[in-house]
C-alpha cells in the first residue's frame, strides 16, 4: 500500500512539474503596457502571421551578406542585421544574423548589449579584440584577441565590445538567439538619451566633471 501511495504522489508530482517550471516566453519588445481597450491595443511582439499556404520562399529569403558596409564613421564599423525586419519568415523562430565590418587600426563595435539574445561570433577575416564584462558585483572583464575561423560566445544581456587593432580591415559573422534581439549602445543610451539625462545624475555616476558631461552629451 505505501508503494502505491508513493507512485500516486510521483505521478502528481509529474503531471504538476511543467507547471512549476513554466515561465513567460522572452519579450522582443523593450516593454509592453496592459490596456483595458482592445480596440486601441497592438499585437505583442509586433507581428502577425501570415496565412501559410501564402508563404513563398522569398518570405525565408535575404541576399547581399556577402557585401561590405562603408566604416568611415566615428566608431569605424557597420553592422548589417538580418532579423526579423528583412526575413519576415524569421518570426517566432527565435534567431538572427548579423554582419558586422571593422575599419582597420581601430575599428570599433562599442560597447554594447543584447538585451534579448545570446550572441555568438565568428570572424571571417582579420583580427578582432573581443571581451563582455560579468554582471554586479564583480564586473570582471572577459576578452580574447581573436583571429580567422575563431569563434567567441557574449551571454544574453551582458555589455560587450569588439575591436580592431589589425592594420587591415576585419570581418565578423554573428548568429543570435532571437528573432529581434535588441541593441543597446551604452554611451548611445546614456549620454544621447532623448530627453537628456540630468547632468548631475551623470558626473556623480561616472565621476566626472558636470562640464565634461556636457560635452560628452552634446557629441551624441
């Protein structure tokens, strides 16, 4: 009798444990505001599906990865994304390409996070620095000097950075874990906010002259 009732409770136990492991599906919005209207509501996660029988193959299409984007411009590098916004048979799929060229002496992708997606990186061609930093308290720094055919893995939402130091031009492929994983550019958010941050918020946080604050806002 005890055995059965053993197996009884098992048995439950199984049949609840999805429940007690169950979790909201990740957002791919930045946010996403309850409203009691529906008639003023939108669709979570920004899109609708299209009707499967309509679906033709440039639906999971994209060309031109193979082509270069310009990286004369004040960081010196250009990212080329292919997410859900140019393969639409790319929703719910949850992943993403990214291309991604580096100007030579100093080409920069800044620091940065996803904050939806692991990212993992591969470079095609040239010599990239690369490194994340862990989360509080320990903020401690993770890099590698990475060459062609290397590969290197920056975890969801953690700030990471790549940079060039090679005297030719470099090259990364990166593969997401989402369909529309986000981009937060850390001086970007912080000091080209719009509106801007008070500048008295900033100098004590980054410990700077409130006039350099300033400065540094007004670049962005």
């Amino acid at each position: 009798m005890e055995g059965f009732h053993f197996l009884q409770a098992l048995f439950i136990l199984t049949l609840a444990s999805p429940l007690a492991y169950a979790s909201d599906p990740s957002p791919l919005q930045d946010f996403c505001v309850a409203i009691n209207d529906p008639n003023d509501a939108v669709f979570v996660n920004g899109k609708v599906c299209k009707d499967a029988k309509l679906a033709t193959a440039d639906d999971f299409f994209f060309s031109g990865l193979n082509i270069g984007k310009i990286t004369s411009n004040s960081v010196g590098s250009s990212v080329t994304p292919v997410n859900v916004a140019q393969i639409s048979g790319l929703n719910t799929l949850g992943i993403s390409l990214a291309r991604i060229d580096y100007a030579a002496n100093g080409g920069l992708n800044p620091p940065h996070t996803h904050p939806r997606a692991t990212e993992i990186l591969v470079v095609l061609e040239g010599t990239l620095y690369v490194g994340f930093v862990t989360s509080n308290p320990d903020n401690r720094l993770i890099a590698k000097v990475l060459n062609k055919g290397d590969v290197f893995v920056f975890p969801v939402g953690l700030v990471h950075f790549q940079f060039n130091p090679g005297k030719s031009k470099a090259v990364a492929i990166a593969a997401l874990s989402s369909q529309d994983p986000g981009v937060i550019t850390i001086a970007n958010a912080v000091f080209g906010s719009d509106s801007s941050i008070n500048p008295d918020v900033l100098s004590k946080a980054f410990k700077l002259d409130k006039s350099m604050v300033k400065s540094l806002q007004s670049k962005f």
